[in-house]
C-alpha cells in the first residue's frame, strides 16, 4: 500500500458481522490461511481454547490439537477434506492452553473471497464435553444394567432348579421358590434406594426378618457396629439370612416358643486389613441330636455363597445351630458385582 494511501476503515457491515463472530462465545470462531496459520480469533475460542487473540495470531492452528493427531496429520486432513468436499468435520479431543483436554464438535471449511478464490479456511468448534460424558456415562450404565440383569437371571434360574429339585411336593415347590425370589427382591430394594452402592448388614438383617414376617420379634437379636456392604455380598447375605430363618423357624430356636436367635459381628484388624467376624447362635430350640443325613439346598446355600467371600463354618451343637464367618471386609464392601470372566 503506498503511503499516501488513506487507511481504509472496516465498513459497517464488516462491523456488523465482526460483532456476530465476537458475540458468539459458545462456539470458538477461527480463521487460518493457507499455510494452517491462525488469522483471527474470537472471544469464544479464548473462553473454550484459553489462548486469547493476540496469543494466536500467526500461530499455527495445530496448537489445539493432541500431540497424536499431529502425529497422524489430522489437522492437515480436516484442511484437505475442507477443500475437496467443502467442509471437513471435527469430532475429536483438543488441547487448551492448560494442557488439559475436552471433547469437541466441529467443522473445517474454506474461506473465499469476493473473487470465491480460496484464501484460507474457518474452523468452529464447540465444547461437547459434557455431552460426551454423559453418552460414556450412559454407555456404561446400559452394560452394568445388561450384566446384572444376567447376574440376576442366572441367580433366580439357580434358586428355582434348586428349589423344584429339592421340593417333595408342588406346593412346597411354589412357596419356598417364592420365599427366596422375595429375599432376593427385597435386597435389590434396599441397593436401589441407595443408588446400587451398598447397603448396612444391619438393613440386610432387618430386610430378612420383614421378608419372613418377623419384624419387631424379640426373639431374633442383632448387634454390631455399622458394616457397609457391598451390592454382590448384600444379595448373597440376603439369601443366606432367609434360609437361616426360615430354617430356625422350621427346625430350629424359632420353631417354638421359647428360642432365640443371636447375631453378632464385629470388625477387628487383620495382618492384611480389616476383617469381619460374626456368628449365628440359635438357643432354645428343640435339641439337635446329630448332623443331618442329607444336606439340603438352602444348607449349600448359605455355605457355599458364604464362602465365595471368605471363611465360614456350620456347626449343628446341641443347644442350636451356630454359624461363624470369617472375611476380608475390603471385598465384602466392595461396590462392584464380581464380574464373569
């Protein structure tokens, strides 16, 4: 430009439109020439990239982009794609001054002139971050609700082979299946109004004794300090608790009037962390003369479930059933199911 050349000022309407570009901080506006260098640079990009203008301005544009997508030429695609088809789509993560990441959503395209003559490109892009998490977030929540929904399944097809299986008669069949359906339902009950995360073994135990028709009995004590467990070992200790009461109030201290039974737990510290202990002690029962012939299905039950969580013994005493457990309480509070493999 020669010097004796006035200063051309931006008209009105460049005015106008520059306004419109700086007014639209949700979205970061940028033009780049044809070398990828950045030409200009609205209050949006500064506020989501956290470079401002003068920062910019000249730099080349892939300075916002992962040190990986530099690596495999992303920046200099999205600048083709924009000249052969028009635009060049941006859905990728992008770096801001911080050196922290966040999702973004966009698009490349040229940039003409009056002559249309490419002279560089614009690129907008939003923040989507927040989008992209809760899409994660939902992605993650449909597998945990598929697997557990397996898990539940598997369960109740177990109880209920067991339960047919080991019946002597329809009826029984039909009420002991229900019983325990019952158990596990009320487990999940208390898990869901605590968002799946844990439930108190103290819930557990007064959830039992409600699922049985035994709230508010006398005869059933439970003490110990507050223990959380985890969504798996609250389902298991569920069931367990229904067939010790249910098999106390057949067979056992709760099959009379006289019988009570005990629970009691403690959390002591173990060379490898803290561990649960606690006991079933049933008292006043009919005498227990010797160790049954044949052990049903609920007597597995509650061993063999116990026992995928730590120690446990049955022992049939004189005076009553008793059972005393043993485990890690780390992964009985653990806020994950166990996973197949």
């Amino acid at each position: 430009m020669n010097e004796s050349e006035p200063l051309r000022r931006p008209s009105s309407r460049e005015r106008f439109l520059e306004a419109i570009v700086q007014s639209a901080i949700d979205y970061a506006i940028i033009s780049l020439d044809l070398d990828g260098l950045v030409t200009s640079w609205n209050e949006g990009a500064f506020r989501i990239l956290g470079w401002s203008a003068e920062e910019m301005i000249g730099m080349p544009a892939t300075s916002f982009f992962t040190e990986e997508d530099r690596a495999n030429g992303v920046p200099q695609r999205e600048m083709t794609a924009a000249l052969d088809e028009g635009h060049g789509n941006d859905e990728r993560w992008h770096l801001r001054k911080d050196g922290t990441c966040f999702w973004a959503s966009g698009e490349m395209m040229p940039l003409r002139d009056e002559n249309e003559a490419v002279v560089g490109f614009i690129k907008i892009l939003r923040d989507r971050t927040e989008q992209r998490e809760q899409a994660d977030r939902q992605r993650l929540l449909m597998h945990e609700l598929g697997h557990r929904m397996k898990n539940t399944l598997s369960v109740v097809q177990s109880i209920a082979t067991q339960s047919l299986r080991n019946a002597k008669s329809v009826e029984e069949a039909a009420s002991t299946l229900t019983a325990r359906i019952a158990a596990y339902s009320k487990a999940h009950d208390l898990l869901l109004q605590r968002d799946w995360v844990s439930a108190t073994l103290s819930d557990i135990i007064e959830g039992s004794k409600v699922n049985i028709g035994l709230e508010g009995s006398e005869r059933i004590v439970a003490i110990g300090p507050p223990v959380k467990l985890g969504p798996q070992a609250a389902l298991s200790f569920s069931l367990v608790l229904h067939e010790l009461l249910t098999n106390a109030s057949k067979y056992g201290a709760l099959s009379n009037d006289d019988g009570l039974v005990a629970v009691r737990w403690s959390v002591e510290r173990g060379a490898e962390g803290d561990v649960l202990r606690a006991d079933w002690r049933e008292t006043g029962g009919p005498i227990v003369a010797a160790i049954p012939d044949r052990v049903g299905f609920g007597t597995k039950l509650i061993t063999s479930t116990l026992r995928a969580f730590g120690e446990a013994e049955l022992r049939y005493a004189p005076e009553g059933l008793v059972l005393e457990i043993t485990m890690s309480l780390a992964r009985i509070q653990h806020a994950n199911e166990f996973r197949d493999n």
